[in-house]
C-alpha cells in the first residue's frame, strides 16, 4: 500500500492533483455510477429547459406575438417549466446524488486508505442501506449552504454600497487636491482593496461549503448520523481554512471551465453573426449539460482526496493505515509460523 505520510503537508494544489489522478484511475466506475444516477436526470432537466422549447422562441421573436393570451401562456409554461426543473434538481439533490457521491466515495476509500477494490455494485447496495441518513444530512447541508449564501450576499451588497461611496469619496479628494498622483494612488489601492475584500468572501463561503461537504464521508464512511455527521464536519474543518476554501473554489472553477467555455464560443459566435441564434444556443445548452454531467464526479473525487488528507493531518490517517499494515503482517506470520509448525507449542 502506498503511504499517505506525504500529504501531511499537502496543500490545495495537491487536492486537485490529487483528485484528478483519483478520476482517472477510477474512470470507469464513476462514469457508469454517473451514467446510471447523473446523466438520466440530466436528460430529465434538459426537457424542463426554457430554452430547448417554443415558448422561448415566442420571446426571443416578438413579431410571433399575436396577442396577450399567447404572452400570458408563454409566460405561464415558462415558469411553470423554471419551477418543474428546480423541484426536480431538489428532489435528486436530496436522494439520488447522495446514493451517486457516496458510491463514488466509498469506492476511492477503499482503494486508497482500505486496499480493496469494490465493484459499483457493491457500494450502491451499501449507499441505499443509508439512504434515509444520507438524505436527512443532505437537507441540514443544503440549510447551512442556504445561510452561507445568504450571509455572503449580504455582505456583498454591503461592502458594494459601502465601497462606492468610500471610492467617490476618496477620488473626488484626490482630484481636487493639487496632486493629480495621490488620486491615481487612492484608485489604485481602492481597486486593490475591493478584489482583496471579494476574493477573502470567496474563500470563506468555499471554505463553509466544503468543511460541511464532509459530511456524507462521515456517513458514508465513518457510519455517522446524520446530525453527528455535521458535528464531525467541525473537528475534521478545524485549522483548515485556506486548504479547504481554496480546494472548493478551485475544484468547482475546474469542473465549469469546459461548459464555460463553450458557452463563451456560442456567445461570441451570436454575437458576430449579429442577431440570436437560437438553434446554436440549444446546441450549446445540451453540450454543456452533458459535459457538466461527465465532470461532476470530478468535484466528488477532489473533496474525497481533502477528506482523506484532512483526516491525515488532523488525526494520522496514515499512521492508522501502517499499524494496520502491521498488524495484519503479524497475524500472516502467526499463521503460518502455526501452520508449519503445529506441535511447536506442545
């Protein structure tokens, strides 16, 4: 078994690298458990769509509006469509992604801390075994993600406000004074300041977000409740805050590059050929649902690998591991130490 000694001093860039090299080794696993959980859903939210619909057409061509009850049921399916797929989204967030996260987790633990290998099989039967816990711990998860978000939208309001204000202030001094330099400076250092602020706010809602993510290992692993599995999330988050925040945010920046990308490309090439072109855009909507849905377990296999290297840090996982390792190298050699010797001790 390879020792886990060197991630004691991993940091976020290691995370990533890390679970990177997870995904890969364990492709095939994870794309059927993806391809069995994730990707039907996915099909399922693409119909509830606006934009792979008529009614959106309705709204991008004016001209097609022959009076106000084609307006009124537009705007009725359209809404009722917006509302269909976040009940949808909330219903697999709550069951069926817990049973997908968790097979996926189980299956990278065993390998790397467990030295076993678990077919997708195996761990689904097991997640399903809990599902009911993994559930109740996904819905105090989503409450803590809900106050993070709002807190952080708070606080960016605020510091938006606040900030404005501080800036004109500060650059209207600047310009009446007799040093055109000192105000160039304070927009500078007030530009600074801002990224500064907004970059930290960042760091500290990824930082939340991931500390309390560990809770479905502590369930799925650690055979947690639901309510302890958010209290281990306190002592496994503990002294983490750069390692965590930075891994969240650069995991889940990683795994929307690519449907970003191709965002951008459909965005630029509308926006060449002048007018909306509604065909590429739904082109582009399917592509990027279907590449989000091939890379989400990217995200899973990057917060397992913080899981594991937290547990390493903070209560010697891989020490753990060794006298394992060694006990079960004592109890090979007693064995057959008997077997060769059965009347030795008579």
């Amino acid at each position: 078994m390879e020792s886990l000694r060197p991630l004691n001093r991993a940091g976020f860039t290691d995370v990533l690298d890390y679970g990177v090299s997870l995904f890969k080794k364990h492709f095939r696993k994870i794309f059927f458990i993806s391809l069995v959980f994730n990707l039907p859903v996915t099909i399922l939210l693409s119909i509830f769509n606006p934009v792979l619909t008529n009614q959106y057409m309705t709204f991008m061509n004016p001209d097609e509006i022959t009076g106000s009850g084609d307006i009124l049921s537009s705007v009725l399916a359209l809404y009722a469509m917006i509302i269909g797929g976040l009940l949808l989204s909330g219903i697999y967030n709550l069951t069926l992604k817990n049973v997908m996260d968790g097979s996926i987790i189980k299956i990278l633990y065993a390998d790397v801390v467990l030295n076993q290998e678990k077919t997708p099989g195996q761990v689904i039967r097991e997640c399903f075994k809990q599902f009911g816990t993994m559930m109740l711990g996904r819905f105090l998860y989503g409450l803590i993600q809900s106050l993070v978000f709002f807190v952080a939208y708070i606080l960016l309001v605020i510091g938006i406000f606040a900030g404005s204000f501080a800036f004109m202030g500060t650059a209207a001094a600047g310009f009446t004074s007799s040093s055109p330099w000192l105000a160039a400076g304070i927009i500078i250092l007030g530009i600074l300041a801002a990224m500064t602020a907004l970059f930290f706010l960042v760091v500290v809602t990824g930082y939340f977000n991931g500390r309390y993510w560990m809770f479905l290992p502590a369930i799925c692993i650690e055979q947690h409740k639901a309510g302890s599995g958010i209290g281990r999330c306190n002592k496994l988050g503990g002294n983490g805050f750069y390692l965590i925040g930075l891994s969240y945010i650069a995991g889940a920046l990683l795994i929307w590059i690519f449907p970003g990308i191709i965002n951008i490309v459909i965005l630029f090439a509308s926006g060449v050929s002048g007018n909306m072109n509604v065909e590429l855009y739904r082109i582009g909507t399917v592509v990027t649902q279907i590449f989000s849905a091939v890379l989400q377990p990217l995200f899973v296999c990057i917060l397992t690998a913080l899981y594991i290297i937290l547990r390493v840090r903070r209560e010697g996982l891989d020490l753990e591991i060794d006298l394992w390792t060694i006990k079960e190298e004592e109890k090979r050699k007693t064995q057959r130490w008997t077997m060769e010797a059965p009347n030795a001790a008579e």
